[in-house]
C-alpha cells in the first residue's frame, strides 16, 4: 500500500521535511517513488509547498495521505 508521508531533511534539531509517496512498510528515510512537497514548521508561519497536480494523481492511484499529511493537503485545500 503506498502512502503519503513526511520525510525528514535538515540538520540536527533542525528538521524540515518532504512530502513523499512512498511504500507503507518502508522506514521514514529510504528511497521514495515520488517527491510532491515540502513543509518547513520552523518558519513563521509554517512554510508548506505542494504540487497539488501530483497529490491529486497519486491520491486517485490509491495512496493514502499519514495524519499531518492529511492536514497539510486539508490547510491547502487538497480533497480526495
């Protein structure tokens, strides 16, 4: 099952993170199939860029966004 989660980048305490897909079983840092975004929560306000055309394809082939993805693609207006 392929989801749609964060994966860290940055330095020590100070994380940033891409929105990936990725297979579901796979750990947080290992190769993804697609990067469609970024989210930085260290700006104010929270920096989050998603390419809304890749989101909706990978979400109508069956991906499932994780919790704060879901919020992210909520805050910008992304539906299923």
């Amino acid at each position: 099952m392929l989801r749609i989660r964060l994966q860290r980048v940055g330095a020590k305490k100070k994380p940033a993170y891409r929105i990936v897909v990725a297979e579901a079983r796979t750990p947080r840092d290992t190769a993804a199939q697609a990067i469609i975004g970024q989210y930085n929560p260290r700006t104010e306000p929270t920096t989050v860029v998603i390419d809304e055309e890749k989101a909706r394809h990978w979400l109508s082939h069956g991906a499932q966004p994780s919790d704060r993805v879901a919020r992210l693609f909520a805050q910008a207006g992304i539906k299923k």
